[in-house]
C-alpha cells in the first residue's frame, strides 16, 4: 500500500515495528516483502522465550481464558477479553511490576490516564504468541537492520534478538540500559529515535 502512494519511492520502503510488531517487520523481512531496511525495536524474537520469561504460573493463569476466547472465535461469538497488562499473579497478557508504571508514564507524557481507552485485548492472543517466533525467519532477511534491544527487558529477551541479529550479515544490535517500555519515554526515547535516524541517514539517505 505505500508504494501506491504519491511520492513514494517503491524502492526505499522501510518497516518499522516496536514490541511484537518488531517481530512483524523481520517476518517481513525474511518472507520476501521487498524492503530497503528494517527496524525491530525491542522486537518479539521467540514465542518459546516470552513463554518463559513470562513464567509457567503466569501462562497457567491466562490459559483458560485463551482456550475460551479460541472457542468462542470458532463459534462466531464475542471474543473474551483480558487485560493486557497487570501485577503479578493477575490474569494479563503483561504481568510484571513495571508495566504499569511505565504505561502510566507513557500516557501522562500525551496527557492521558490509563482510565482513559480501555487497557485489554482477546485472550485468544496468548496461544498464538507462544507460536509465533520470527528468529525463524531472521536468517533470511537481506535488507540492512537494525534491532534495539532493552538490557533489561523481561518481556522481549534480549539474548533472542542477539541471535536474530547474528543470523544475518547486515544486522546491526544496540543495546539501551532500562526495561521494556522505557524506550518509548524519555530519558532514553531520545536516543533511541537518534540512532534510528542515524541508521536510515546511511541505508536510505535523502537528498535534499
């Protein structure tokens, strides 16, 4: 669809994806969508690795609730929601001590509370989670990437991205101190953006 664009070049087209949508973009990558370059910051690598980061007690919790949202998807009824994030030992997608916390400071940077949209997603979405890996597909990436990791990210491991990163010549990993989602507030947002635009001033430099 970017390609269909007025003034885009269908030759310089870069994906860009952040959490599990990071992961999306090196699927792409390595499945034959014709890319300039990648981004994958703080990328879901490994459905087995998010599993046990996550814990074998936290997957039990949120299991039946994701067999009842397949079923109901089968059936054609409304899905069964749960939360997307949430303390530890909740029935959540994201169950840490520091995910809330840093939600709220994402918001608070747009000027919103988490009371403000809803915080929940179909439960069906921790199966397919647990299934999806793209390190499967890391090896055949061609385009130039480059892969931001949090050192210590306890949703995303950070050991999976290296691997990702190692399975092709033209990847290139940075490592950021903090958890996963203090990428996206400052001090370290920043910094991050900075070095992605500097990645794409040398793969996809514009002329002015």
């Amino acid at each position: 669809w970017a390609r269909t664009l007025d003034g885009v070049d269908p030759d310089r087209v870069i994906a860009w994806g952040t959490s599990l949508s990071g992961g999306h973009v090196i699927t792409l990558g390595g499945t034959g969508t014709r890319l300039a370059a990648i981004i994958a910051q703080v990328p879901h690598i490994s459905g087995f690795a998010a599993v046990r980061a996550t814990g074998v007690r936290q997957a039990a919790r949120v299991l039946p609730a994701a067999l009842d949202d397949t079923w109901r998807a089968v059936l054609h009824r409304p899905p069964r929601y749960v939360d997307s994030v949430g303390a530890p030992g909740t029935c959540s997608i994201m169950a840490s001590p520091d995910v809330r916390p840093a939600l709220e400071k994402m918001a608070a940077a747009d000027g919103l509370t988490l009371d403000d949209f809803p915080i929940t997603v179909a439960a069906r979405i921790a199966l397919r989670i647990g299934l999806y890996s793209p390190i499967r597909h890391a090896g055949a990436v061609t385009c130039p990437a480059l892969i931001q990791v949090a050192a210590d990210d306890d949703l995303c491991p950070v050991a999976e991205a290296g691997k990702a990163a190692a399975r092709r010549p033209l990847g290139t990993l940075m490592s950021y101190p903090g958890r996963h989602f203090e990428v996206y507030v400052e001090p370290l947002f920043d910094t991050v953006v900075a070095d992605q635009l500097a990645f794409l001033r040398v793969v996809a430099p514009v002329t002015v």
